[in-house]
C-alpha cells in the first residue's frame, strides 16, 4: 500500500459516482472500505489483521478518518468498537486533524456523535490549533456546532492565529452560527 488509489484520488476530488465505479468489490483495502463504508468487507479485513484498525493510509489517515470523511456512521462505529484511536492525529502533509476534526469538517454529525459518545475529546486540536467546533462554525453548521457544545466543546478555543470559532464563523458570513457562539463567550 505504497501509493493512493486511484479510487481514493476519485473521492478525493469529490468523484463519488467514479471512485466507486474504480473499485473491485471484495478486493477493497482497509481505507477504501473505511472511506466507502464497506463494512461487511471492513469486518473481513479487521477478522484476519485486528491491527489495520490504525492503519495508515499513503497519504497518513487512519481508517477512522477516512470513514469519518465519507464511509459514515455505521463504518464509524464498527471502527470505534474495534479499538481504533479516537484522538489519531492525520500524518497527511495538507490535514493534521483528529477523527472529529475530519467530521466536521466533512459535516458528519452522526460519525461525529458516534464518536463523542465513545469519549472522543471535543476540543481535539489539529494543525494550527483549530478545535472541531472551528471547523463546524466556519462551515456554518449551527446543528453541528450545538452538538460539540452539548459535549463541552470550547467556544473561547483560540487557534494557532488567536481566532475563535465564533471569528472563523463571521468570516465565512454564518451569522447563526455567531450568534450561538456569541452567548458562550466573549466576542
């Protein structure tokens, strides 16, 4: 597993359609199962080689990121019950995030929750200091923002430049998203 797929360059590039038609049913590695939510093909994986669970991909994900991106929350969870890290930081040269951090980044609420449910800390730094709930202010998911603030997300976290979600979020225009960071701290 030297290079990424070209399967995974297709989902990369937002190819979904494309990407799925370039993979060989049964023959999927352990990151493109995570990334597609294979899971019957996942559990086949993790049954003869447990250890894949943290894996990492070519380009530095775990299978726990890449199902957090795109496989979604039933890929997720098998994922979590298998012993993957919760708080794995991406050796992928253009995202150091944690698994939460690439769910919302991607907007996956239900990963998200299934994650946050198995303990994962909700102000998980990645690059540059910035908390999941940066990523979900700046891309304007007010139910995504509740849900990290529901298990204790910092609203006050200031990344590596010294913004806060609530900075992050009216720089891309998402006054809701503002307004409900506005009543848990100081803008």
């Amino acid at each position: 597993m030297n290079a990424i797929s070209e399967a995974m360059r297709a989902l990369y590039a937002g190819e979904r359609e494309r990407a799925e038609s370039l993979l060989t049913p049964g023959g999927e590695t352990v990151f493109e199962a995570a990334a597609f939510g294979r899971v019957g093909r996942l559990e086949e994986l993790l049954a003869v080689e447990p250890e894949l669970v943290n894996a990492r991909s070519p380009d530095g994900f775990t299978p726990l990121h890449l199902a957090c991106f795109s496989g979604g929350a039933e890929t997720t969870r098998l994922l979590v019950e298998r012993g993957a890290d919760l708080e794995a930081l991406a050796e992928a040269s253009f995202a150091r995030v944690r698994p939460l951090g690439t769910a919302a980044f991607s907007g996956d609420r239900e990963s998200a929750a299934v994650l946050l449910e198995a303990g994962a800390d909700p102000n998980g730094r990645g690059e540059g200091g910035f908390t999941p709930l940066h990523s979900a202010a700046q891309h304007g998911d007010v139910a995504f923002v509740e849900l990290l603030l529901e298990y204790g997300a910092d609203p006050s976290a200031s990344s590596g430049d010294a913004r806060t979600p609530a900075d992050l979020a009216r720089e891309s225009g998402h006054e809701e998203c503002v307004e409900l960071l506005a009543g848990r701290t100081r803008l």
